[in-house]
C-alpha cells in the first residue's frame, strides 16, 4: 500500500471517530438575541428620552450598544459556543436613524458579531434602497423566508431564506420570518412580496432537513401570536427568537407577558421554544440549550438580563460611538420649551397618552389654517415619551421620529366613526395598536369588550367655539392628518372616503417643534378626550 493512500484512510478513520464521537455526545449551545432595538444606540429613561449622564450615573437609565457590548462579550466567555441573533427593526427611532440612516446600526452590528438577522417592518422605512445599503454594510446575513425581494433592483440577491451555520462542529439552520402587515405599515414598495408565513418557513425546515442539519432556529419579526402559531404548525423548530410586538418572556422581570423560554409542544416531536427580549435593548436575551446524543432537545433554560447601571459600558464602543454622536449634539442643546412633567408614551396604543394629545394637537393648530376642526394620528407614530424640564429638538425628534407629514381632508361623520372604529380594530393583540387613534377637536369611548366593528360607543366633534356635538354622519368635516394614515397606513381607508385633500408637505416634527415654541411652558394633562367605557 502506497504512502499516500496508507495517510488518506489513516484521515479518514481518525475523521470517522471523532465524527462518532461528537454525535454520541450531548451539545451545548447558547443563543444571545436582541429585537425591536430601534436605533437606541445609547442609554435611555424610563419614558425612552435621551438619558443624561446624572440620570444614567443614578441609574435611572437602560439599555444602549455599549452596555450591550459588554453583556454579550460576558455571555460569550462563558463555557460553550453560541450565537447571537436579531429578530428585526433596527431601523427607525432615534436621531441616529435620522441622521445617517443605517450607517451607525450596521457598524456596531458588526462591531458586535451577529450571526444573522431577521427583516422588520421598519427596515422599509426608508424605502428598499436605504435598506440595501444597510444590508451590503452587514457581514452577516438577513434572513427571510416569506419575503420576494427578486423583483427588487436595489434588494435582489440581499434577502436569503435561510443559511447554515456550523457551530462547534455542529450544523445549524437560521431561518427568517418577517411581518406580514410589512406592506400597510412601512413602505417596501410593489417589488417587494410578502407571502404567507407557515408555508415559507416550513418549506425552508424541510429544506435544511434534507441538507443534514438537525438544529433549527427561526428569527421572527412576526410578532408573539404570530410566533406561537408559527410554532404550533411547523414541527422541527427548535427555537424561535421573535421581535415586533415590543413584549419580554422573562422568570423574573414584572413586565413579562410569559415564562422565558415559552415552550409550544409537539406530540410525537420535540418542543419549539420561543423567545424575545422587550424593546430598544433595555435586555439581552439568553437562552441556555442541550441536545442529546441523537440530536434532540434534551435540556433547555434561559433568562433576559437587564442591560441597567449594573452592567457597565465597554469604554472602547462609548468611544466608538462618539463618531455618531458628536455630530448630533447640538439637537440636544436646543431647547424648545420646558414641560412641567415627563410625558410616557407608554399608553399611546391603547388609551388617551400625553405625546399623543400634543402632537394632535400640533396637528389640529397647523390645519386650521386649511379650515380643520379636528385632528387625527396614529399611536404608533410615537416612538418615546417626552422629558420633563428641557425639552429639546432632539427630544421631539426620538419622539416624533417619521418623515411624515401634514395633509388635510374633507370626510363625512360617518367617514370619521368608521376611521375611529379602525383604529380600535387591534386593541388587546399584542404589537397590534399601533393604528389607535390619538385625537384632537374630538372626543369618543370605547368599549374594548365588543367585537371587533363595534367598540366605538359614542364620538363627538367640536365647534368652532369649541362645544363638543354628536358626529353627524352625513355633515362633512374638514381634517388634519398624517400622510401616512392618508395613503392607506395601518389599513386606514382615507383616501378612498375623503375628497378635496390638500398635500401641505409641512413635516410633522417642525409642526411639533413649533407648537412647543409657541407654548413656551407645556402643561399636557390628560383631559379624558379618550374613554374606556370598561374602566373604573
């Protein structure tokens, strides 16, 4: 026997044993996942406002890329390979989106070492452009596998539906799912597909089965229900890490909506276990996983830490930031007015909220020069609450944060119940309120109780005294509004019922920034516009 031929089959025993060895022992992995980071690059209040240094060294603040840095780097010298994964919507939220777009967000991804991520809604925001701009920075992949970007000029051949990563001499699937709604929320424009989800991702499952790989995970953006009934019907998942509804699994934390992981079971077939960490990476997600010696989830555990003043920023990315955040500092400093109290945006999609009365009403001011009576807006508009004291450009531009900007039109009383009954469609589905309504020069309750189509009680309308009546269905009024919810955002049908529209272009954060000017002292105190017929 030649030499050469003795050291091949010599290679290929000695690959045959240690091949049989690492399958007859058990594998160990951990996935580190963020979700919904929305360009919170640094630390952020309690009401999500730029968080000053006296507050952050009081703790008072959260979150941040280089709190992040240093949590992930403490995961990572742990025992053990892992991952680190997003669910989506990096884009949109701060002036640092604002400002350069995707530039800062892609460069502390990589700064950090993502593995993959996952196709948001707010990564369209900006248009399919900006988005392949964002994606060709990345040294990773985005995955989706319920998204035809084939048709697209900008993202064709940016978007897979899955990859494989090999892991500790493991293969393992990353498989993307996005949201749905993508199309009625943001603006991916008419080459870009979204198909139905289920289908997609079990048609990728089977695919990465027949490739040899046994450990499957899917990166969602479809939000928690749609997560749990992703998990319900496609057996083999083994973990899904989601985003979009802005909700935490946690053992720990009092805002958790669930257990962290929430396990969906299979009969005959292992458990999915689903996770995700809140919003604006105020947590790190992390989650512990066994697979025994055939490959199965055998062990499992996991728990979010809070990224808070117990977790220090790595000094090397707070530097490495400054590059972003030098050029945004004269935002800060310029003030508008003062408030005599933190506004929490908190409530937006569900209730009456303080940044949802003011900006309806900046609206409402600036459309009466076109005749308006009455304002509408989109909790989902809003992106974080307002400081109290100073209140500055920057602050109105973390909360108000979109291009939108100012249209008013002509719609019946009954045009404007049917808006308003709309805008209740979602209530109680979790990452669904965005399209509730904020409101001024109207008042109306709700019962969320009701079926969907019926939650709207009462709506009245003011005069020009500023008498509140009964809409009067077939009495027209005049309307101020954003041109989202004019061209059909969050499935509001404006344009098919209004008529004598006027396009001012006026941007809705200048109409802002000018109403906090002419008021000087803001004082926003709720004043009941907006009933929950079921509240006490």
């Amino acid at each position: 026997m030649g030499l050469m031929r003795k050291l091949f089959l010599g290679v290929a025993v000695w690959l045959l044993v240690v091949g049989t060895a690492l399958a007859g022992q058990d594998y160990a992995l951990t996935i580190l996942h963020t979700n919904d980071i929305h360009a919170h690059l640094q630390p952020f209040g309690g009401v999500g406002a730029q968080c000053d240094q006296a507050d952050d060294a009081a703790g008072k603040c959260f979150g941040g890329v280089a709190r992040l840095a240093t949590a992930v780097a403490r995961e990572r010298a742990k025992d053990g390979p892992s991952l680190l994964l997003d669910a989506g919507d990096q884009f949109q939220g701060t002036l640092y989106f604002t400002a350069f777009r995707g530039e800062p967000m892609a460069f502390f991804m990589n700064r950090l070492g993502y593995d993959a991520m996952a196709l948001g809604n707010h990564e369209f925001d900006d248009g399919p452009a900006t988005l392949a701009a964002f994606i060709k920075a990345l040294k990773f992949p985005v995955v989706a596998a319920d998204v035809d970007v084939s048709r697209s000029k900008d993202l064709r051949g940016l978007v897979v539906p899955y990859v494989v990563r090999e892991v500790a001499g493991r293969k393992i699937g990353i498989v993307g799912a996005s949201q749905p709604r993508t199309p009625e929320m943001s603006t991916p424009g008419p080459d870009v597909t979204f198909g139905k989800t289920v289908p997609a991702v079990a048609k990728a499952v089977e695919a990465l089965k027949r490739k040899g790989v046994g450990i499957i995970v899917v990166v969602s953006h479809a939000g928690l229900e749609g997560d749990k009934k992703l998990a319900a019907a496609v057996p083999g998942i083994d973990v899904i890490v989601g985003g979009h509804s802005h909700v935490l699994l946690s053992n720990t934390a009092p805002e958790a909506v669930g257990p962290c992981p929430l396990v969906v079971p299979h009969p005959g077939a292992g458990p999915t276990l689903i996770v995700t960490s809140g919003y604006w990476g105020r947590y790190l997600g992390v989650l512990h996983l066994t697979f025994d010696k055939v490959g199965r989830l055998s062990h499992y555990e996991g728990n979010p830490v809070l990224l808070d003043a117990a977790v220090p920023e790595d000094p090397d990315t707070v530097a490495a930031l400054e590059r972003y955040a030098k050029p945004l500092a004269a935002y800060w400093t310029t003030v508008l007015g003062q408030s005599e109290a933190p506004m929490d945006a908190a409530g937006c999609r569900r209730e009456e909220c303080q940044p949802g009365d003011l900006l309806a009403e900046a609206l409402l001011a600036a459309g009466r020069k076109t005749g308006a009576v009455a304002a509408l807006a989109n909790g989902g508009s809003i992106r974080a609450g307002l400081p109290g004291g100073n209140v500055s450009l920057g602050d109105v531009l973390t909360a108000f944060p979109f291009p939108d900007t100012l249209v008013t039109v002509n719609l019946t009383g009954a045009d404007l119940a049917e808006l308003l009954e709309h805008g209740l469609s979602r209530l109680g589905q979790r990452g669904g309120g965005g399209r509730f309504l904020q409101v001024a020069g109207l008042r109306y309750v709700f019962d969320p109780a009701k079926p969907e189509g019926e939650r709207l009680v009462e709506a009245q309308i003011a005069d020009a005294g500023g008498w509140f009546s009964p809409l009067v269905p077939e009495t027209t009024y005049r309307v101020a509004l954003t041109n989202y919810l004019w061209r059909g955002g969050d499935g509001f049908a404006v344009r098919a019922k209004g008529h004598d529209a006027t396009e001012t272009g006026q941007s809705i954060s200048d109409l802002v920034t000018d109403f906090i000017k002419g008021q000087g002292q803001l004082s926003q105190p709720l004043d009941g516009r907006i009933r929950d017929a079921s509240a006490k």
